[in-house]
C-alpha cells in the first residue's frame, strides 16, 4: 500500500457517532480487530493492553448507557436507539505491569483498529468519557485491569467532513446532522523542513 493510498483510508477513519443499529458486527471481526491492537507497537515492548469486545445486543445496550458523546455538542445526548453502536472494545490497562506510555499504547492500539475498521467499511470512535467504576462492575472486570478507553463500532449513518481550521477546533453539525472537523492545514504544522 501507498503513502496516497493509507492517506485515504486515514481520511475515511472518522469520529463517527451515528450507526445503522440493524447491521450487525460479528464477533470474528472484533476478535481480528484485537489481533490488530496486539500487534501494534508497544514503548519498551511492555505490552500492557487487554481488551473486552461486546457485541451481544443486551450487553451492548448496557454499555452504551455509561458513554459520554461529543462533548462539543452539548446539545446532543449521543445517538438514538437506532443509531447507536453495534459493538464495543473496551481497553484495558494490566496495573501490574509498569505504567510507563499507556496511554501512548492505548492511542497506538486503537487507531490501528479504526483504520482497520474503516478498511472494512466500519466506523468507529474512541471515547474516554466514560462510567469507568460502573463498567469495572457491569464487566467484572478483574482487579488488576483499569480501563483506560472504549471504542465503539457500527457502520456509518453520517457523514463526517473535515474542514479547514478557522480558529476553532470545536466540531459541529448543520442542520441536516452533517458532522465538519476543523483541521489544520499541512502549511500551519509542518513548521520548519532542514
């Protein structure tokens, strides 16, 4: 694959925050999502992720309920029942390994899996506002696991636009629910080429 060639699937992995609640994600796609997250890059090689992926309605329907969305938007209370996600994967962190870049893991992890997502028509968005107390006990989750994020997946019912940067970062709708991204442009981060 390309440069120009990742650039675009890049441009297709979006935030996406509504999905067609009736196209189903199987759990053979989460379970080769995760393999993805496994393979990424590690600092020191620490390896300190594991993942939770839920994609079993009723299961769905609970965690969805303790998601905080798009905190630009407070006007919006996240997604309608029929455009919530299908699938989540929760990260989680192991506390008895060292702590060092966690986070700069997690990030790695998760990108990797909304690219591959994307690759496969899937959308996705990595939320950290979260009931992180309430999903340790709705999960039971073990003691030694902290989750750090969740990624949520479904396919798509929105469109998400990047636009260029005018002094505001904060994200926004149209009145038809079109989702735009200020972003910066190439010329206002690439600061110096020696």
């Amino acid at each position: 694959m390309r440069i120009k060639d990742m650039k675009l699937l890049i441009e297709k992995n979006r935030s996406y925050r509504r999905f067609d609640f009736g196209r189903k994600i199987s759990e053979d796609v989460l379970v080769e999502l995760v393999d993805v997250a496994r393979m990424s890059q590690s600092a020191a090689n620490l390896q300190p992720l594991s993942y939770i992926t839920i994609n079993k309605e009723e299961m769905v329907a609970k965690v969805h309920k303790h998601m905080r969305w798009a905190g630009y938007l407070p006007d919006w209370n996240g997604p309608v029942d029929a455009e919530r996600p299908v699938a989540y994967i929760i990260v989680l962190g192991n506390t008895e390994v060292k702590q060092t870049y966690r986070e700069v893991d997690a990030g790695l992890a998760m990108q990797n899996m909304c690219i591959c997502a994307a690759a496969e028509g899937i959308g996705s968005c990595m939320i950290g506002n979260l009931d992180k107390k309430i999903l340790v006990e709705l999960l039971e989750i073990p003691e030694h696991y902290e989750i750090i994020y969740a990624v949520a997946f479904g396919f798509p019912v929105e469109q998400v636009q990047m636009v260029p940067f005018a002094g505001d970062v904060k994200y926004y709708r149209n009145e038809n629910q079109n989702h735009f991204v200020p972003k910066r442009l190439l010329k206002d981060v690439l600061i110096k080429r020696v």
